[in-house]
C-alpha cells in the first residue's frame, strides 16, 4: 500500500522530503512525481495554472505508481463567515460546476465519486487543528468567482476551489482512495472586503509554511 500526497499553492514554500523526481508516461500525458517510501505530485507543475493541470496524466502517474490511497492539500477561499482564513477544513463531500474529464474515453463506465470516509476520520486525527466537515465546490479558474456566484455557490458549499473535485473523481476511477485538506486563504469575493489576488494566496502560503511542514510530515508518519 502506498499513499501519495498532491501538493499545490500551499505547499510552495513548504520543505519537502527528500524524494527521487521520476517521470511518468501516461496515456494521457506525461506527470512528474517525487517518489520514495511516499509519491507526491506538485500540480502547478511548471507553473501551470489551474485551467491547464491534466489531471488525467496526475492521476494516473499516481496509479502507475502504485497508489492506493491519496490526500490532495487544496488551497480554498470561504464561503461562511466561521470559516475564517488561515483555517484548515477536510472536506466530506464535493461539487463541481464544470466539466471533469474522465479516463473512460472507449467505455461506459458509471463510478461512484466519494471522498474516502475511512481516509478521513484517519486525517482528522493525524491534523486535529482541522475542520471537520463541509463541502467543497469547484468552479474553472484561473479567474476568482463574481460576488453573485459566491451568494449562490454559499448555499450549497462551504469552501470554494479549482482543483479537488477533478483529483477525487479521477482517483475513484483509479479505484484510489482520496481525502482533501483544504487550506482557507481568504474569504470568497464579496465576503471579506478586500481585493483578491493570486499574491495573496501565496502570501498565505509563505506564512503558514512551518505549519505545512509539520502536517506533511504528520501526514507520512501516520498515514504512509
């Protein structure tokens, strides 16, 4: 069994094990992974902004690697005043406002998404600082969301992001099991009464860098 961790904007300041950078070929792509008694994967690989991420070649790098069991960390904006920025949230379940790929192009084949209830409970306690609980929404990105659609997305969601629902969609095709630690960064547009901006989101990065470390390491010592 093997566990493999998604790293994205919350973990670029963030030390890193020492792990071997191995490339994949995929059917759908190359990925680069960081593989060792754990396989990680940096999703803005080469910069890439959310839009670009092939989530397809990700995935199944990890597949091929062996995964069985995958915790993504998200960076994520608040859709409720109580969640406050610089908190964490595990999300248990997910929405998506727009397409996911899917790696069944020649096939029919009806999967059952889920966020691993056992992969969970397993995070809450290796990261008990976290909230536990709420719903995840993803919209396109790179653009944030109007103030209209957060009013809306907030009466079905709690924590707004670009990336989770396609990883945990892709990973129970793969038959992997996926958690998600969302990191809060900022309140959604219209919540908070600043003005967003991507530097934002890696200010939030850099300061909590200690703490990412810290729950990285957690994260391998309990769960890898």
């Amino acid at each position: 069994m093997t566990l493999g961790i998604i790293g994205g904007t919350s973990l670029l300041f963030s030390e890193l094990p020492p792990l071997e950078r191995r490339r994949i070929h995929t059917p759908f792509g190359n990925a680069e992974i960081l593989s060792g008694d754990v396989v990680m994967l940096m999703r803005h690989q080469s910069g890439l902004p959310p839009h670009r991420i092939n989530h397809r070649a990700n995935l199944a790098a990890l597949a091929i690697a062996g995964v069985d069991r995958v915790v993504a960390f998200g960076s994520s904006g608040s859709l409720k005043p109580h969640i406050t920025p610089g908190s964490i949230v595990i999300p248990t379940d997910y929405i998506s406002v727009t397409d996911i790929l899917s790696i069944h192009d020649h096939a029919i084949k009806h999967i059952r998404p889920e966020l691993s209830g056992e992969l969970r409970d397993a995070l809450s306690l290796t990261v008990p600082e976290a909230r536990f609980g709420g719903v995840y929404v993803q919209t396109q990105g790179p653009r944030i969301e109007t103030e209209a659609e957060v009013k809306i997305l907030a009466k079905c969601a709690d924590i707004v992001g670009m990336t989770i629902a396609s990883e945990a969609t892709l990973a129970s095709e793969l038959g992997m099991a996926f958690a998600a630690l969302c990191t809060v960064d900022n309140y959604a547009n219209g919540l908070g009464g600043e003005v967003l901006t991507y530097d934002h989101i890696l200010t939030m990065s850099k300061k909590h860098r200690r703490r990412t470390e810290k729950i990285v390491a957690g994260i391998i010592r309990d769960l890898g």
